[in-house]
C-alpha cells in the first residue's frame, strides 16, 4: 500500500490522521500533525488549516514546513500567530496565486465536538483539479452540494462521521474518488478502513505512524 495517489497532474500524499500534502504546481498542505524534524517534504507555498484542535492546527509542524513566504489559509477566528493568514468563512472563496480556495460547512450533528461555525472544510483548485478536504465533521447536509474531483472525508467516528456515515457520503458525495482519513491515529478513532474499498474509494497509508 502507498501513501501516494495521483489524479492527472496532482499528487496527494496522505501524511497522518488528517494531514496532506497536495503537490502540482505549488506545494500545499491540509492540516499536517506531528510531522518529524527531518521530514524530507517539500516547503509549503501555502497551509490550509480547517479548525484549531491540536491534531488540525500543529504550529510546530507548520513552523517545519513553511518559510517566510508561505501563507497560512484559516477560518475566520483561528489564530495562528507569526504567519501570514487568509481567513475564510464557509461560502467564502479567494483565489490566490496558482490556487483557488473555498470555505464549506463542517460540524458535527448530535454531539458538542465541533459544533456549527468552530471548523470548515475546504475545496481546492489547483492546476485544475478539485480537492475537497471535509474537516471534523459528520456527514452533513451541505456535502451533496460540494463538488470535487477527489474528496478526502474522516471515517473514524467519536469525533467525526464513522463507517457508517461515511458510506452514506461516498454514495452521495460528487467526487470520482474519495480518500478516507482521521483514523487510526488516536486511540478512539481506530476503525477497519478496508470495509470501504471500492472502485471510487482509494486507501491510503499514512506516510508517518
């Protein structure tokens, strides 16, 4: 199993738990965690940040991918100090230099984790292919008006949507292909992934246990 996968000239790199480096024509990452010293990844023009739990918002691995060049992409209200930010809310959408970033919806639905407004999802264009990244959320309504080429959803329940739910989202959701992520790592999220494969689900693994 690898922890690669390319959809045309995009590569998507599953990091841990809900981390990813998304690599075309610019370097972007979508909430990297506990990312090692000596990585080896490449630096960040851009980092995406979809709420301010510690296992989202990891200011040491941000400080380990970025330069002084690198923009640091928020929801409105996230503070990540001694960066550049953009701050978003859901609906909102900017386009940047060789990426185009939007905000949507991401919350939890009967339980009080991420209650509605505290996270985002996100969709990203870059070189012109569509990345959703959902957050911590359940499966929720505003999913089915989300369209993305390759969308990567949390399975791993207590926090998120669980293998259930996310069955629902991967017969629902408007995407060629969808990569799980947010399990596995924390003891409460560990979940028998491989029930999902599918011809549209892509397992990856992660890069860093």
């Amino acid at each position: 199993m690898t922890s690669r996968f390319r959809y045309k000239n995009v590569e998507i790199v599953f990091l841990k738990h809900a981390g990813f480096q998304i690599k075309g024509s610019k370097i972007v990452y979508i909430d990297p965690y506990d990312i090692p010293k000596d990585s080896g990844l490449e630096k960040a023009d851009y980092v995406l940040v979809t709420h301010d739990h510690f296992d989202h918002l990891d200011l040491k691995s941000i400080q380990r991918l970025s330069t002084p060049e690198t923009t640091v992409i928020v929801p409105c209200g996230c503070l990540v100090e001694g960066f550049r930010t953009c701050e978003l809310e859901p609906g909102q959408e900017n386009k940047l230099d060789g990426i185009v970033v939007r905000c949507v919806p991401a919350y939890n639905i009967g339980k009080d984790f991420h209650p509605p407004g505290k996270g985002v999802g996100w969709v990203l264009e870059l070189d012109g292919v569509k990345i959703y990244h959902a957050g911590d959320t359940d499966y929720i309504p505003e999913m089915k008006e989300v369209e993305a080429d390759v969308a990567l959803i949390p399975v791993g329940g207590t926090y998120t949507m669980d293998i259930e739910d996310a069955k629902k989202a991967i017969e629902e959701l408007k995407a060629e292909v969808i990569i799980p992520m947010h399990y596995g790592t924390l003891p409460e999220t560990k979940v028998d992934v491989s029930v999902l494969k599918s011809d549209k689900v892509v397992i990856l693994e992660p890069m860093f246990k």
